[in-house]
C-alpha cells in the first residue's frame, strides 16, 4: 500500500541535510510519490519611496531566490539516483520559515513533510 503522493522535503542547511533529502527521495520513489525541495530566504524590504530602490530590492530578492534554486538543484542532483523516476520540484519562497513552510504544505496539498533535525548546543 502507498502511503504517502507529495513529499515536501525542507531544505535549509541543516548537518544531516544531505541524508534526510536521500531518504524522502526513497521514500518518494517507494512510494511513487512527488517530491518538493523547499528553503525559505530572507524576505527583503525597504521604507524608501523611491522607485529605483523598490525595483533594485526586488532585482535582489529574484536573484537571491534564483543561486539558492540552483544549490537545491545541485544538492538533489548529487543525492539522486540515475533513473529513479521521482517526480521533483524546486520551491524557493521569501518570508519567515515556519510561516512559509505552512503556507506550502496547505498549497501543495503535502501528506509528509520531511526535514533534518539542527544541532542542539550546550547539551
């Protein structure tokens, strides 16, 4: 029985990254499920009025979403298995994480979220 159709796998730098996104990409093609690889950037803004500073934040913004797309693309790449027939999608969105990655998992109608623990310190 396949449990799981749309995996969103959060990718956002953690230690065990690159072995949490090798097991939901399993878990995907175990299951023929799609795969999403998200990461949330800084949203950038500005109180300036000016019309050039409004366009060169958001030229800013664009490009910064644009090289992280790129890494994620690289990172699943490196972790992907030749012909392992996953369906995947690259997601980048500005704003706070856990707000976004919300918004994701109800837009995208996702039934598992995955994502590698961060370290703890002091423990």
């Amino acid at each position: 029985m396949k449990r799981f159709k749309n995996i969103l796998f959060v990718a956002d730098g953690a230690d065990g990254e690159r072995s949490a996104l090798r097991r939901a990409l399993a878990l995907a093609r175990d299951n023929g499920a799609r795969l999403t690889v998200m990461d949330v950037i800084d949203e950038f803004s500005t109180l300036s009025p000016d019309a050039q500073v409004i366009e060169a934040v958001g030229s800013l913004q664009k490009a910064l979403a644009r090289e992280r797309a790129r890494e994620l693309e690289r990172l699943l790449k490196s972790v992907r298995a030749p012909a392992d027939g996953v369906r995947t999608a690259i997601e980048i969105r500005p704003g706070k994480p856990f707000i976004q990655i919300i918004r994701q998992v109800l837009s995208g109608r996702h039934d598992l979220l995955v994502k590698a623990p961060r370290g703890t310190s002091g423990c």
